[in-house]
C-alpha cells in the first residue's frame, strides 16, 4: 500500500507538481464565475513556484538530512560486507539502449566500487529493482549494476545482485536475506546522505545493523542555506527532493516501519 501511495498520491503531492497543478485549476477557473478564486490559485501557485526556485528552501530541507551521519570511519577496521541501494542507473533507459545509464547518484556505485577495491573480502550487495508502479521483468536495475562493476575492477562472484525491490522496504527485508549477515559482522550501508536517515530506520526496523557511508551530498555547508539556486530548477529539485525525504519518514514512521521519526547514529 505504501508503494502504492507513494508512486500516485506521494507525485502529485510533490511540490513542483502541485504547484503546477495548482496553477492549472487557477486558469480553468478564470472562464467561470470562480475566476476570482482562479486569480488567487494562480498568484499563490506562481509565487510559490518562485520561492521554491529560487530561495534556498531546498537546501534547508537537505542539510539536516545529509547532516544527520557522519563520514563513516575507516580506523573501524575492514567490513565484512557493503549493501549498496540502488538509485544510481535508469534502468528503462538502460533498457532502451541495452546499457547502464546512470541517473543523479552515481555516486553510490563509484563509491561502492572503491570500497570494494579497498576491502576485497568484503561481500557486495547491489539492492535495486524497478521503482515503476507497473513494471515487467525487462528493466531492473541490478541487472545493468553487475557490468558497471565489472568495468570498475570488481570480480563478478564478488557480486551478489538483489532485483526484486521496489522501494527502500524492500532493500533492507531482501537485502538481509541475501546477506543472512551473522553476529559480529559488519556491514556498510551505501546510499546518498539525504537518504540515509530514512533507509538506516528501514534497515533497523527489519534486523540489518548498519553502519551508515552516506554519499553523494547535494548540499555543502551553512553557506548553502543562503546561495540562491541557479538556475531555478535546481531549487526546484532540491525542494522536491528534501520534501520527498521529509513525508517518505513521516509515512514510514506512521507506518510502524521504522521505530523513529529521524533515525540517528544514537542508536545501533
């Protein structure tokens, strides 16, 4: 259900798209005899539109969420295994064109890569599936992961791939299925740092211990909470992207499938 919500009610609700729609009603409304609260949808849409493009309303929802785990401490010693989340290939264009095609976090491969490089007796899961409501079988993103890794140096046997998941539920409850990780072991969790709070909670909730290595930061430091974005559709962006992180821990918690609001390394 969850997934459900998220793929209909969770997009329209995302604020570059219900804006947008609000603007729309706005100018229907203006033919009838509503046209004065057609005006009034169509002003507020236009300037919310504007302070979500333009001010740094995006970044204020990111800094906390990428601010929430620190770089993960490499003087722990060698991990036993890394849990990649999928996020980084498109997998309907890989699709289209028969290879990995990568979207806004590659990152978490490259950085899986490294890590792979650096640890070679660490295991590797990479967790992605099709995040499409309606997906078949020809586009999963673990699919297109496993020659991505290879070109980067990793052994495929090194390899495991999990193309079943939909969502970040299903990364943490398939993850440890494959990972049947044992007492003692130590495993990294990869994913973007504006992610991490929510995929630590979901990886908690389901009996996986983690340990975070955020990735990917969108935001730099305190001077980006007052750097007006350029052009606006970065605004836009980020504000969609924090907002989308925000509701996806409220709805989770509510959910029962995480055991706090906003997971923090406070809790192992």
């Amino acid at each position: 259900m969850i997934f459900v919500l998220s793929k209909t009610l969770g997009v329209m609700l995302l604020p570059s798209n219900f804006l947008i729609g609000l603007g729309v009603v706005g100018m229907l409304l203006l033919a009838t005899r509503l046209a004065p609260l057609g005006r009034k949808l169509l002003l507020a849409a236009i300037a919310l539109l504007a302070i979500c493009g333009f001010s740094p309303l995006g970044n204020w929802l990111l800094y906390p969420l990428e601010q929430r785990f620190p770089a993960w401490d490499a003087a722990r010693g060698a991990p036993d295994g890394i849990v990649v989340l999928g996020g980084a290939i498109e997998p309907d264009v890989s699709a289209a064109h028969g290879v990995a095609v990568f979207g806004h976090a590659a990152d978490r491969v490259m950085a899986a890569a490294e890590l792979a490089r650096r640890y070679p007796n660490a295991k590797i899961i990479y967790s992605g599936g099709s995040a499409n409501l309606v997906a078949d079988d020809s586009a999963r993103e673990a699919d297109y992961a496993v020659a991505v890794f290879e070109a980067l140096g990793v052994a495929r046997d090194r390899l495991v791939t999990e193309r079943r998941s939909r969502n970040t539920v299903e990364n943490a409850e398939f993850s440890k299925a494959l990972a049947a990780p044992k007492s003692g072991e130590r495993w990294l969790l990869v994913t973007s740092a504006f992610h991490m709070p929510r995929s630590v909670g979901l990886f908690r909730k389901a009996g996986f211990a983690v340990e975070p290595y955020p990735v990917g930061w969108r935001v730099g430091g305190w001077a980006d909470l007052l750097t007006l974005p350029v052009p606006a559709s970065a605004g836009l962006d980020h504000v969609d992207t924090g907002y989308r992180e925000w509701l996806g821990l409220a709805a989770y918690r509510l959910a029962g499938k995480t055991d706090q609001f906003f997971p923090g390394p406070d809790r192992p």
